[in-house]
C-alpha cells in the first residue's frame, strides 16, 4: 500500500508533530492545519487585545501568527498586508480575515473577521446607550471629554507615521498638497480626491517615474517552506481553495453583494424614516471609498454626519471616536455611534433606544459586509494584483492624497476641540473654518500636551494615553 502524500515540511500521516518553542520554522514544519478549538482561542485573543488603531492590531497579529504560533511566514504576512492594503476598508479586518481564509476556508475568514469586530460593536453600543439614557452622565462625559484632546494626538501620530512612509517623491507631496487644499479650502467630496489620486498617479508615473515611485509591493520571490505553517501548505498544492476560478469568483461576488443589499430590501419594505436610507446609503458608500485606513475616510464621515446631515455635533464625533480609540477592535467602528445618535433623533420609532441599537447594526453591517466581500472575490487573485504596476502607482497616489486628507481631520480636530468659537474666512472661492485663537480652552490644551510629550518623547502607546486622558478629564470634572 503506498505512502500518503504529505506537503513539504509536513510530517507523514499519524506521525506526531514536532514540539518547538518560539521559532517560526520548527512550527511550520511540525504542525498541521490547526484545529478549529484553537483558531478561536487565538481569534479570541487577537480580537481581545486589538487597541491601538490598525497599527496596535497589525502588530498584535505579527506577534501572535507569525512569531509566537508560526501559522503564517513573515512574507506571507507583509505580501498579505500590502494586499489588504490595496482594497477598501480597514486593512487590520481585511487582514485577519483574510489569513484566516487561508487556513480555514470561507467560514474560517468569516469567524475570525466577525470576533474581530464584536467587543467593539459591544462596547460602542453599551457607551452609546450609557451617554444618551444615564439619568448621571457627568463621568461618562469628563472622561471622553479629557479623551477629546489626547485624539487630536494620536491623529497626529498617525498622520506622521503614515507621511513618512508615502511621501517619498516630490509628486507624492505634491498630490498630498493638492488633497489638503481640496478638501480643507474647497471641500471637495472625498471620493472625487481619491478618484483623482489614482487617476494622477498611474499618468505620473509613465510620464515622470522618478517623481512617482511605485508602492513596494511583495518583496519576496515566492513563499518558502520553512517560512510559515501557511507557505508551507500553499507551496506543497494543499491550500487549493486558494486557486482562482470563474466560479469561486461568481459565487463570491453573488453571496456577499446579496448580503450587502440586504438591508436595503428590508428598508424598503418597512418603510419608515428618510434616516434609514440615508444611513444605508451613505455608509456603502464609505465603505467603498475608504482607502489610505480609518483615519483617512473619518474626515469624509465627519464632514457629512456633522455638516451636511447633522445627525450629530462636533463633541459627539469626537466622542465617538474617543470610544472607538479606547475599546478594542476596528477604529472605523466609529461609525456605529454615528449611525445610533442618528436614529435616536430622526429613527422615526416609538423606542428611540430600539432605534438607535437597530441602526448600529445597519451601519456595522453596510460597513463590514463589504470587506468580506472584497476579501472572498478578490483574495485567489492577490498574486497578480498585488504585482500589477499600474495599481501600485494608483495605490501609491492615493496613499499620498490620504495624507493631505488626515491632515485636514487633524486640523478639524483641532479647531473643534482646542476652541470654543470658530470663524470662517472666504476668499478665491474657498471656504475656511478657523479658530478664534482668544478662545483657547486652556485644561484641552494642557491634555493635548500633554498626550504629545508622553507619545513623541516617552513613547507611550495610545492605551496609555488614552487611560491618563480619561482620569485628567475625571479630574478636572471632579476639582470643579
């Protein structure tokens, strides 16, 4: 009786796996697939601790899947994050989804991505709750009051973290230039500006290639056996499911799109508010647009929640997203406070507190649901995508257009959190808002310092800074 066939690196049929501390190869090479009971503890884990933005949650992953477990080779892991990268939506959701896939299937992503969101979407939803319902809401709202200025910090953490990596190239800083004055100036929907990015980054770069350098894309020169417990299988043909065909494609695109079309079926037989349909609308759209990470699209979120709709104020925003940077899961679960403080006014329903949960969940839904969809259509093809020189210049200008964008959200944040009044200056056809500099609020601008000093020089992490914003809040809330 013949041998059974066995990947390379892999042990033969009922030999047992080879026990191994830390290192990455001996783990790749002396382990099968993982039982289910184990990937959801570590989806468990990771979704538990993922703080920080998407650079906390990207590092938790190289920690706990690369380093400590070995289930996926570091090239694997950048070749996937520079993939997750090139679609719409939050690349750390996009990530974990996507190496789930591979090494569980269609239900495995769909698990790993859901735990990931959940504690969010709980914590959200209780905090929003808490804020609109509590009889004393003094505390709540000193906390995310002393959050407030330590959030105009991290953006700007993460708009320096993020500059440094694409503004390489004067058409870069050019197009970031361009993206700023357009949206702060001129306001410019968010969508055109990226559109355009793209569009001027794949004529820069056959027209001017040393002034619009390609996005790196994945460095290696193909999987290695002894890389991952992942590349081990790929390269020994066991991981077929990751094979593109026509009809894995369609059934992908059918399911997930049906999914995502759901609840504007449900909507339209329930009938009920204008918000609804908006909501729905108005974050599928997001979804769609929302490259260069969450920091990038909250501008555009902010600007049509506050400005346009007015479903909420300024402080609410930033209370949002004061939720979002200190619960775990996606930052981009800002959204959900959005879309709850929405239907608690215009929901239309006898319970507005009913409304407010029922619209969570919309906005989470038409949020997320896109980006298994892009995961699951287009993750059998990331080899060739992640390749093809035109998206690299495409996704290279749209990184740069991103800065000039977080830059505009820093400068919001700012106006609205270190200023009690505004004003606003016109000229050549722009609009402006300013701060009037008499009215600084001098306890934000101390926490606003605060949180640079203890970030640029002491190197903290958002946690910390996050947690001592709160207890200053407190504090001051407190000595009044």
């Amino acid at each position: 009786m013949p041998e059974p066939t066995k990947a390379p690196g892999l042990p033969p049929a009922g030999e047992p796996a080879a026990e191994g501390g830390g290192d990455t190869a001996g783990r790749a090479q002396g382990a099968g697939v993982p039982p289910w009971g184990e990937c959801l503890r570590v989806w468990c884990r990771v979704a538990a601790l993922s703080f920080g933005g998407p650079a906390g949650q990207i590092a938790v992953m190289q920690r706990i899947l690369v380093d400590e477990k070995g289930w996926v080779g570091q090239e694997r892991f950048l070749h996937a994050l520079n993939f997750c990268m090139f679609l719409p939506g939050p690349e750390a959701t996009q990530l974990i989804t996507y190496l789930s896939w591979l090494m569980r299937r269609t239900w495995g992503g769909v698990i790993a991505g859901v735990l990931f969101v959940l504690p969010g979407f709980i914590s959200i939803l209780t905090l929003s709750i808490l804020v609109v319902t509590s009889t004393e809401t003094g505390p709540v709202r000193a906390a995310l009051g002393g959050i407030r200025p330590a959030i105009l910090i991290i953006v700007v953490a993460a708009l320096w973290r993020i500059a440094r990596r694409a503004l390489k190239g004067p058409g870069p800083v050019l197009l970031a230039l361009g993206a700023f004055c357009a949206i702060f100036a001129y306001h410019l929907p968010f969508p055109i500006i990226i559109a355009g990015a793209a569009t001027l980054g794949v004529i820069g770069a056959r027209v001017r290639p040393g002034w619009f350098p390609l996005m790196r894309g994945h460095g290696g020169g193909g999987p290695h056996p002894e890389s991952g417990l992942v590349d081990v299988l790929i390269d020994g043909g066991t991981l077929t499911h990751t094979r593109p065909t026509p009809r894995s494609a369609l059934r992908a695109l059918v399911l997930w799109g049906a999914l995502w079309a759901l609840p504007f079926g449900v909507i339209a037989l329930a009938g009920g508010a204008p918000v609804w349909q908006d909501l729905a609308s108005f974050f599928s759209q997001a979804a769609m647009v929302t490259f260069g990470g969450a920091y990038a699209v909250l501008s555009y979120i902010a600007q049509h929640a506050v400005e346009h709709q007015h479903w909420m104020s300024a402080p609410e925003m930033l209370d949002g997203l004061a939720m979002a940077e200190s619960t775990p899961g996606p930052l981009i679960q800002v959204v959900q406070h959005v879309g709850f403080l929405a239907a608690w006014r215009e929901g239309g329903m006898a319970s507005p507190l009913l409304a407010g949960v029922l619209a969570s969940v919309l906005v989470t839904w038409v949020t997320f649901v896109p980006c298994f969809l892009w995961i699951f259509l287009f993750a059998p093809f990331m080899e060739a995508a992640a390749k093809a020189r035109w998206l690299r210049a495409a996704l290279g200008a749209v990184s740069a257009a991103v800065v000039g964008v977080i830059l505009n959200l820093a400068l919001w944040f700012a106006v609205q959190v270190l200023w009690a009044r505004h004003v606003e200056v016109r000229g050549l056809g722009a609009t402006m808002t300013l701060p009037s500099l008499r009215s600084l609020n001098p306890v934000d601008a101390a926490i606003c310092s605060g949180a640079a000093l203890a970030m640029f020089i002491g190197g903290w992490g958002v946690l910390r800074v996050v947690a001592l914003a709160a207890l200053t809040g407190l504090l001051a809330w407190w000595l009044r």
